[in-house]
C-alpha cells in the first residue's frame, strides 16, 4: 500500500502533450512530446504510460491537476474535459492550474509570468491582477513595472523591453501543475482560462436565399 498520495497533472494548451505523476512530492515518471495536433488522441495514451513507468493505476490517484491556459482554445478543451470525467470516474479532486502560476511556481514573489500569443502578442499576469492580452509592441505603455523578472514565452524579449532580467521555470509544465494541484485547496470545477476570442467565428455574410 502506497504510503504518499499521488497526484497526476498533464497539460495540452500549446503544441505540446504533457504528463507529470508524484509521489509525495517526488516526480516517479513524467513525459513531454511536442506536437502541434494530435493531443485528443495521444492524452489518455501517455497518461497511461505515465502511470505505468510509475507503477500506478488509475485507482491509485489521489488528486489530478490540469492545465487552464491560457493557450491554445482546443487544446485546453482537451485536457479540461478529460481532467473533469477522471475526477468523476475516479471520484477524486480535479484542481485546475493556470500556466502563470505554473511557471513561476518556487519562483521570487514579483516574477511576471508570461505565455507566448498568436500575432506578437503575449497573455501577462502581474500580482494579483487579472490576466491580459497585449501586443509586444506596445509593452512599454501598458503600465508594467520595469526591472522586474520574467518567465516564460518571450520573457527574453518583455526583460529587454523593460529593463528586467528573464529566468527560467523551475520545473517543468506538467510537473508544476502536479505540485500546486497536490498542495491547492480543491474548489469548483476547473475551467478553461480564455483571454481572446477564439480565431474561428460564423461567417458574418448574409446567407443566400433559398429559392422554393
């Protein structure tokens, strides 16, 4: 019998598939493949694998994290939907966890996070504020604090904007999410964080007539 909780977290809101499994808090398997399609298909797969490589099974969760974005509208459907039918199968929390806060999870308090968008854009999060989207282009005007640390997708480009200094995660995606799910008090059902429309819209083009 396992003597520490396991929890699962994984993440498709980008090009990529990604599984964490701890123990504890002790990373016992984890797998990343960067894809750009294909994560409906692949996730249950590798997440399988996931448990396999660390000698689980479903039965054994614990908990299970899963990643809200922001990111890709598709891909975070993917792995919100399927972090919502585990936790009902298997009758066990589901906690979501937003890319800001994965990535600058062990990181100084004041790190802005920071998640690459469509069109030189970026989603940004500072303090407590509300996420926003906005062009790089315009970066120094929005009311950023200069000199600060970035992680992320470009926090090379956002710290040479505003005077800072960039850094990387300290874990990874899927293992970070596994590791503030397995510490976060669980609430209501996670949910996709969206900050855009999504790029697909019905056709704005008056509809033929049908003839009788």
């Amino acid at each position: 019998m396992r003597s520490e909780p396991l929890t699962l977290g994984f993440d498709t809101s980008a090009a990529h598939c990604a599984a964490a499994l701890l123990s504890g808090d002790r990373v016992i398997a984890a797998r990343t493949e960067e894809m750009t399609r294909g994560q409906a298909e692949r996730l249950f797969p590798l997440l399988e694998e996931v448990l396999t490589e660390g000698g689980a099974t479903w039965a054994d969760l614990s908990r299970i994290g899963v990643g809200t974005g922001p990111g890709n509208f598709t891909g975070i459907r993917i792995a919100v939907s399927a972090a919502r039918g585990l936790g009902l199968s298997l009758k066990v929390p589901v906690l979501g966890v937003t890319s800001f806060e994965a990535l600058a999870l062990d990181l100084p308090g004041g790190t802005i996070a920071t998640v690459a968008a469509p069109r030189d854009r970026i989603y940004v999060q500072t303090g407590g504020d509300d996420p926003r989207l906005i062009a790089l282009e315009t970066l120094e005007d929005e009311g950023l604090p200069r000199g600060a640390t970035w992680v992320g997708a470009p926090a090379d480009d956002c710290a040479d904007r505003l005077a800072g200094q960039a850094t990387a995660p300290r874990h990874p995606l899927a293992e970070a999410i596994a590791r503030i799910a397995a510490r976060k008090t669980p609430g209501p059902a996670p949910a996709p964080l969206y900050l855009r429309p999504a790029d697909a819209a019905p056709a704005r083009d008056t509809p033929p007539v049908i003839v009788p």
